[in-house]
C-alpha cells in the first residue's frame, strides 16, 4: 500500500517561483460550502498568467495574445477562505519548439499552500489558425525571467 504524501515530490519549492501576483479572494468566488469555488484557482490562474506575460513580454493589450489554452490541472491542497488575498506564483517550466508549460502555486497571506496547477499553452496565430514558433525574443525574455535555458520537454530536456 503507498501513502501519499501533502507534499508532492515534483512539486517546486515555493522560492522556485521568480514571479508572484496578489490575488483579492472576493465575495463572489465562494459556493454554498463557504470556500471558494473549485472553478475559481482557474480564474486564480489566469489573473496571474496575463499579468506574468505582461511582465515578461510588456505586451498588455488582449489583442496582443498570441497563445491558446491546450489543457491545464489543479489540485486541491487546502480550503481558500474569504477574505484573504492570495500570492500566486508563476513560472515557465518547459519551454518547447511551439508551446510552454506554466505552473502554479496558490498560498495564503501566511505562506500556507493551498493549490497547484498547470498549464501548457500554445503559441497560436489566431489570423491563420494555426500554432506558431515561440518567437526568439518571447523565448529570450522568458529565459531572463526564469533565469536560465529551460527544459523544452516535460522529461527534462533542453533544447
């Protein structure tokens, strides 16, 4: 019989996370339970995603994105409660040929984790269709922020 443990062996540290962005935990985001929502560390996410990419590439105008959602993962580690704002750190974990994978972790006002997740996105030319190269300069700049080449394969390979 295996046990799990809270902490996931895979998981970063939450000093792994270079970029964090304050989440306010609002009135709205709570279900009958009290807590927030479950669909709501996907809200978490994407608040904290837009403003990493602002960041790294100072792009801000939503017609400036030019990646699309392929798949994304939560897991649930602890209740969020209202009224807290949240820390929510961001990194690029992989960076491949024509996507990345962004993690994350939500913590409470007191370093608690509360939830992780993943997301892997695709660089996307939203005129054409179709998936695009991550460009030099977006790789580049990604590289600065995360400090270093980047693993462009979940195994761990660099390109």
């Amino acid at each position: 019989m295996s046990s799990r443990s809270d902490e996931s062996n895979h998981e970063p540290p939450a000093g792994a996370f270079r970029f964090t962005h304050p989440v306010d935990v609002r009135f709205r985001d709570l279900d009958l339970g009290g807590h927030v929502h479950h669909t709501q560390a996907f809200v978490y996410f994407e608040e904290a995603r837009g403003a990493y990419w602002r960041d790294v590439t100072g792009r801000s105008d939503p017609g400036e994105i030019d990646f699309i959602l392929a798949e994304a993962s939560v897991r649930y580690h602890r209740r969020i409660l209202y009224p807290q704002c949240l820390q929510v750190g961001v990194r690029i974990a992989v960076l491949a040929k024509k996507y990345f994978v962004m993690e994350y972790a939500v913590r409470s006002e007191e370093g608690e984790r509360l939830v992780t997740g993943s997301t892997t996105l695709f660089m996307y030319d939203y005129s054409e269709g179709r998936t695009v190269a991550v460009p030099e300069e977006v790789r580049s700049r990604i590289e600065a922020r995360e400090g270093g080449p980047l693993p462009s394969r979940r195994d761990g390979g660099v390109r």
